[in-house]
C-alpha cells in the first residue's frame, strides 16, 4: 500500500515539475531512510549510508534545480526571439498577430485599426550613407512612433516598416492619425549630426470592415501599402474594388499570354488615304484579340499589359511575321501596299530585333519598302542613343519609319529635330486634329506640318472623322490622313475589297 501511494505522488509530482519529485525523493529518504531494508538481509541501514544518500540526493536536486533554471530562462529567451525584432527591440509581427488575435478575442472593442508604414528611402540611406545610420535612423522613427502613438501599440516588421495598432479607432480616424504621423516625420531627424529626411507611405485595414481573420489583415496590410505605390499617395485605405483590379489585371495577363502561345490574335488594317489623289497609300497593322472576354479592351491596353509582363518583344515578333506573310499573299494577287507597324522602346532594345526582321522579308522574298515602323516619342525618349542605332540599321535595310503620337511627348519639338533624319512620317495626334477647326488648334497643326516638311518629313493626321477636318487640313498642305471617316480597321479580305474602290 505504501510503494502504490509512493509511486502514485512520484508521478504527479514529475508531470508538474522535475524539482518538485526531487524534494519529494529527498523528504522520502530523509524520514525513512534508515528504516529501509537491505534486499537481501531484511536489516536496518546503517546512519552512514542513509545520511550519505541525503548528501547525494541534495546534490542532485541542486543540479537539476539549476538546469531547471537555465531551462527556464532559455525557454524565456526564446520566446523573447521570437516576438522581438533583432534590429529595434520593439515588438515583431509575431506578437502583434499574438496581440492582435487577444484584442479580436476579448470583443473590448468593436473597431480596431492597424496602420503599415514603409520607410521607403531607408535602402537609399543604406546604401549611400550607410548601413549603421539607415538602422539608427529606422530605430529613431520607432521612438517617434512610440511618442505619437504610445509605446504598447508599436510593432517592427519586415526590417523597413512600422506597425501601429489601434484598438477603438475606426478607419477614419485611423487615416487621420497616419497623416499626421507622416507630417511630423517630415521634419529631418538627426543621426550622428547627420540630417535624415525619412520618406514615408502608409497602408491601413480595419477590423472588422476589411477582414475578421488575423492572418488576412496581415495579407491586406501589405496589399494596401502597394496601392499607396501605385497611385502615389503617401497615405492608402485598403481598397477591395483595387484589389479586384489587380486580380483582373492579372486574369488578363495570363489570358495574354496563352493568346500569344495559342495564336489566337489577329490582324486588321486601317487605310491611309493620300489627301491629293484622294489613293490609299499605307495601311496601318492594327492587332486584334480573338477573345469575346476581350473584345472590349483597347490596343493600348494590351500593349501596356505586354509591356509590364516583359513579352511585348514576343507579340512584335508575332505581329511582324504575320504582316509580312500577309504582305506576301498580296503580292502573289498582283497587291502591292506598304503596311506599318507599331514597335516599342522594349522592341528597339532587343538584341535580336534586327535580325529577325531581316530573316523574314529576305524568307518572304518581300521589299523592305513595304514595311514601316511606327515608334511614339516615348521609345525615343527613354534610351535615346540605342533607339537611333536601331532606327539608323532598319533605315538602311530600307524600312521606312514613322513618328507616331506626335505632340503628345515630352519636348516634341526637340525630339523632332534630334530624330530629324531617322523619320520619314510624322502622325499627328487625335487630341489635335479633333478640335482642328477652332483656329488655336489648326495653327498648332499648322506649324507642326511645315516644320515636318522643312526637314523633309511627310505628315499624317490620325483620328480624322468628319468632312470638316478633311478640308482644313487641306488647306495647310497635310499629306495624309487615317481615321475613321475614310475607313475602320479591316481585315486582310475586307482591304482588298476597298482597295478596289479606293485603288
């Protein structure tokens, strides 16, 4: 009976603490000891024996009472790591998930913000001053914050952002406080007698209108701060219709792509009519996305989207061998058009875009004569030198090259004479010819025509559609003119049948 009651202490007392069984084993030996058998004699222990286990059991309940210490104090350290951030010392997003999930829990209160800010120059500073100022100066914004907000609600995360949580506040206050904040860090904060200048932006969510789920806020936080990016405001509620957007977005990116890999895009031309002889002279190569999902999305967005995913090189490639294919089927009907060509900046950067255009007109066995190019002023402008290297080769080919969306760039009139031998058309745009009867926008149109033809460049007018238009351009000796009065943009069948009404 006493070995079970023994036996069953023993395991209690181990399941709540190592110590605790070894103070019991010690108070067992000290008040029995002596009375415990020898196995084999059945004779009392001798004083000496049983006072040198005491001794040793001391000995070990000492040991492992210090182990248990260190244990403790590691356990402790841990979990210090754990919710601590190394650089600051504040609190890391860890803790204000574990903070965050009381908070929710406790129902205190039925709104609570949290605010993400983003030190956006603190690589700059790294980087330019160094890497010791960058992280005083992160640490600095931390006490700033912890002035402004109070100390219990500041949070580190990421190694360049703060995160400030609010209990009780609603979103708009919430925005309210974040701009503040941000103003006050405008003023420079010094770092070693260093003035530093933080540049900040900021993201915020709320529980519950944005999300219920910790993990999501979190998620969301980060996704706003990318809005305030996006629309270049220092401050960003998160938005789910942008949200939305972005998913869109990416739907379309994606379905792009799968267009381009599985040819399901399309060529149309519209016609660019000669104002004199009243003949088609140039069609213009307009692509076209065989998708009903799309068929409201413009040229211009799709090309935007290429250009951002990187494999606008890819659909120029594409639309570059269909036009000359399509060039060289009407030839084989006694059809000879020059047809144009949108190329972007990423176009003329690419390595390879010369020689692909050269392995297709000489395996087509076209002339380089029927193919133009058509940049806006945006291509020229970003790498100015590479573009004229390319536009020199592609001239000397004998590929003719057109200025499009003149007017519309920066420095227009400066790019037009830096390109002056690189252009044989320049297209003037829309936004001009649309009100080019009111006389302030003929005389711009005016001016851009005969600066065009001094440097021996022909003009084109784009967006033509009325009657009007058509004669006042004559009247300031436009050469061509492409829009929708004369014709939309039509399929490689549907020109051929307007070529023979317009020849």
């Amino acid at each position: 009976m006493y070995k079970k009651l023994i036996k069953l202490m023993k395991n209690i007392a181990i399941k709540n603490n190592i110590v605790l069984w070894m103070s019991f084993v010690l108070l067992q030996i000290a008040v029995i000891g002596p009375f415990t058998p020898y196995a084999a004699t059945n004779a009392m222990q001798p004083t000496a024996l049983w006072v040198f286990r005491i001794i040793i059991s001391i000995v070990i309940v000492l040991i492992v009472g210090k182990l248990s210490e260190k244990a403790d104090k590691f356990n402790e350290l841990e979990k210090k790591k754990a919710y601590e951030d190394v650089t600051t010392g504040y609190h890391n997003l860890n803790k204000l998930k574990v903070d965050l999930n009381s908070e929710i829990s406790s129902k205190k209160y039925s709104s609570i913000s949290i605010i993400l800010f983003k030190y956006e120059n603190m690589d700059m500073i790294r980087q330019y001053v160094n890497f010791e100022v960058g992280d005083k100066s992160y640490i600095k914004l931390h006490e700033i914050a912890g002035e402004f907000f109070c100390d219990i609600c500041v949070y580190s995360a990421y190694g360049n952002k703060i995160v400030i949580m609010l209990p009780g506040y609603n979103i708009n206050d919430a925005y309210s406080l974040a701009k503040k904040f941000i103003q006050q860090t405008k003023n420079p904060i010094y770092i070693d007698d260093l003035p530093i200048s933080p540049v900040i932006k900021a993201g915020i969510v709320n529980y519950p209108l944005h999300e219920t789920n910790v993990d999501n806020i979190i998620v969301m936080l980060g996704k706003s701060l990318k809005l305030s990016d996006m629309t270049h405001n220092d401050v960003m509620i998160y938005d789910d219709m942008a949200e939305k957007d972005k998913e869109r977005y990416y739907q379309d990116l994606v379905s792009l792509y799968h267009a381009l890999k599985g040819n399901m895009f399309k060529m149309h031309y519209q016609p660019i009519v000669n104002v004199k002889t009243n003949q088609v002279e140039s069609a213009e190569a307009l692509l076209k996305w065989n998708d009903s999902n799309h068929n409201n999305m413009s040229i211009a967005e799709l090309i935007k989207i290429a250009e951002d995913a990187g494999f606008i090189n890819e659909i120029t490639k594409w639309v570059i061998k269909n036009v000359i294919d399509q060039i060289k089927i009407w030839n084989g009907k006694g059809i000879e058009i020059p047809v144009s060509i949108n190329v972007s900046a990423r176009d003329l950067s690419d390595d390879t875009f010369i020689d692909y255009v050269k392995d297709c007109i000489s395996k087509n066995n076209i002339k380089p004569k029927n193919i133009q190019f058509e940049l806006t002023e945006r291509s020229i402008i970003n790498d100015g030198e590479t573009a004229a290297k390319t536009l020199k080769s592609l001239k000397h080919m004998g590929i003719k090259i057109s200025l499009d969306d003149y007017g519309t760039g920066h420095n227009s009139l400066k790019n037009l004479v830096d390109f002056a031998d690189k252009f044989d058309y320049l297209k003037i745009d829309k936004i001009f010819i649309d009100k080019i009867i009111k006389d302030e926008k003929l005389i711009i149109v005016d001016y851009i025509i005969n600066a065009a033809h001094r440097l021996g460049i022909k003009v084109v007018a784009e967006g033509v559609e009325m009657i009007e238009q058509i004669e006042t351009l004559k009247t300031v000796d436009c050469d061509m003119i492409q829009g929708f009065y004369y014709s939309i943009p039509l399929s490689p069948e549907e020109l051929e049948e307007y070529l023979l009404i317009f020849p």
